[in-house]
C-alpha cells in the first residue's frame, strides 16, 4: 500500500481512509497496538505528504492533536519499538503539517512547539536529531518564534535558547571538538571529530580482512583507497 501512495491519484481515493487510522492511533489502551499504531502513522503521512487535500482533511478530523497527543508517547510495548514509532509521528508532523499554512498555524495553537520542545528536552538520541529538524522546520514561520521564547522546562530552569545551547555542547563533546577558553583549536576540521566516520569503516574492513586471512578483492583495492584519501584528508 506504500509503495502505491506515491501517486497521486490514488492519494485522493485514500482520503476517506485518514480518520480510521487516525482511531487507530489513538487507540493506545488496548495492548499488543504499538506497531499497528506506527503503521498507520506510516500511511497517515504517505497518503498527506505533498497532497493539499488529504492535509485538510487530517487536520478537520483533529489529526494534529492526535499527533502532538502521540509526541508524548512513552510507554513500552511488546509489540513494537517506541523509539521508531516516534519517528513514524516526526515523519508524519513533516509530511502532512509543516509547509501547509493553515495546519501549521493550528500547530502553534494548539502548542505544538511546546510538545516539540518537551520531546527534544527529554526523548533518545536517535529521535532527538528528527525533533530538532522539526524545530527548525516550524520555526521557518515566524509566527512560531514567540512559542519558542516563551517555553520554558518542565524539568529545570533551562529555556529553549539554552536547550540549544546544551544539546550543542553534548555534540561537541561526542564529536571530541576541542575547545580553549571557549575557542575552537581545531582550524582544519573544528566540527568534525578527530576520527571521521569513513576513516573508522574502513579501518574497521582492512582489520577484519587481514583477521579472517583473505586475499584482498577488487572491492577491498577501492575500499582501501577511499581510506587513504580519507586518511589525506583528514
């Protein structure tokens, strides 16, 4: 049924089908409903992604709540992934709200940036990064700009200005940017860490060749030059 919603016709057969599985998706008390949930916040942003009319129709049929409702799901099911399914309700906000007018301005008014900002406060890393696109994404309209200053944390005092500024930090911590009195030492690559991720792969492949004791192929001759180059580069 995916693979089929990239047409738009059959996105405007579908419409009829966005308010039952926008029951389905608040349907959270029953057990075992988890993946069937994602699933049909797969479909839900399928079927609205580029599509003005299946967007009206989510948003009249309260899809925006149910979505913000969902941001602040936290709870484990045996049936699915939390974490992936939060990123099904990231993807479906990008799809089917944000780029529409009408729906973004009922976003803020129903305090979509408030839940957003919650979620990127508290939520995985995996899923923190999606959050944090969506954040930039809405706060593209300007309207949305007096909702991220009047937050505040539920947790601490931090604002989000600051929420920013400490998931910065974190970052360069992770990626071992090295900082002297609050200036970047590292002129070459300052964002970037000492050990890029193409580097440690490579190295990862020429070690586990040299270990299972095989003649190199063609693919490791190309993989063992891109290391160089990466090697040069860095």
């Amino acid at each position: 049924m995916l693979s089929v919603t990239d047409h738009e016709a059959v996105k405007r057969q579908l419409t009829s089908v966005i308010e039952p599985l926008l029951a389905i998706v608040s349907d959270n008390k029953k057990e075992g409903m988890l993946a069937l949930r994602e699933l049909s916040v797969t479909i839900l942003s399928a079927i609205c992604k580029n599509n003005r009319e299946n967007q009206k129709v989510l948003r009249r049929c309260d899809g925006l709540e149910t979505l913000i409702a969902n941001m602040q799901y936290k709870e484990v099911d045996h049936s699915g992934n939390s974490i992936t399914f939060l990123g099904s309700v990231l993807d479906c906000l990008s799809n089917a709200v944000f780029g529409n007018k009408r729906s973004e301005l009922h976003f803020l008014d129903v305090e979509g940036v408030y839940v957003l900002l919650d979620l990127i406060e508290t939520c995985d890393y995996t899923v923190k990064r999606l959050a944090v696109s969506c954040l930039c994404t809405i706060l593209e309209n300007a309207k949305a700009f007096s909702y991220f200053v009047e937050w505040n944390s539920k947790t601490s005092t931090m604002n989000a200005s600051q929420l920013l500024i400490e998931l910065y930090k974190n970052e360069d911590k992770r990626f071992g940017v090295v900082l002297v009195d609050g200036i970047i030492t590292q002129t070459h690559r300052p964002l970037f860490p000492e050990l890029s991720f193409l580097k440690q792969k490579y190295t990862e492949l020429a070690s586990a060749t040299i270990m299972t004791g095989e003649h190199p192929s063609s693919q490791s001759h190309i993989s063992q030059g891109m290391l160089n180059q990466t090697q040069n580069e860095i």
